[in-house]
C-alpha cells in the first residue's frame, strides 16, 4: 500500500480497515495478529486470507511482517528513534 492519505493512516493507527479492500483489511489483521504476543493466528482469519492468497504469497507475507517485527523489537533494544519520515503535510 503506497500513497495513502493522511485519514488513512490515522485510520489505520486506530484500527479502522474499513476504507481498504477485502484482502488489505486481511492483511492487516494479520500484521496486528503477528505483532502481538504470543502471536496467534486464529483459523478463521487464516480461512479468510486463503481466499484471497495463496500458500506461498502466505508464506511470503508471514516472512516480511516477521522481519518487520524483528526489526522494530531490536530497535527498541538500542532506542533506535524514527526519522521522522512520516509527517502530516497540509494540503493547500
């Protein structure tokens, strides 16, 4: 997902997926799901995501949120702070 606006985030940060398609608001519950602890991928959502993705692109995805997550975590470690990349610009 690239090029979203600003509500999108902010509707993102406080879980609301409705404004995405099917298999975003799949995958973002499953990135929540994989971010928490103990990580816990109920059957129904895996039923869910299989609908719209196969085995492997599962597979693929999995891996890339647990790289994420493995980064975030090790930043934590060495109070590695953002960049600031994201900032709300006003449009004119």
């Amino acid at each position: 997902m690239s090029g979203l606006s600003a509500a999108e985030i902010s509707g993102l940060l406080n879980g609301a997926f409705e404004k995405f398609s099917g298999p975003e608001q799949a995958l973002l519950r499953l990135a929540d799901a994989l971010a928490g602890a103990p990580v816990n991928v109920s059957d129904e959502l895996y039923r869910e995501l299989r609908r719209y993705f196969s085995e492997e692109q599962l597979i693929e995805l999995a891996a890339d949120a647990a790289q994420e997550n493995y980064r975030a975590r090790w930043n934590r470690v060495f109070d590695v702070g953002s960049d600031a990349l994201y900032c709300d610009i006003p449009t004119r």
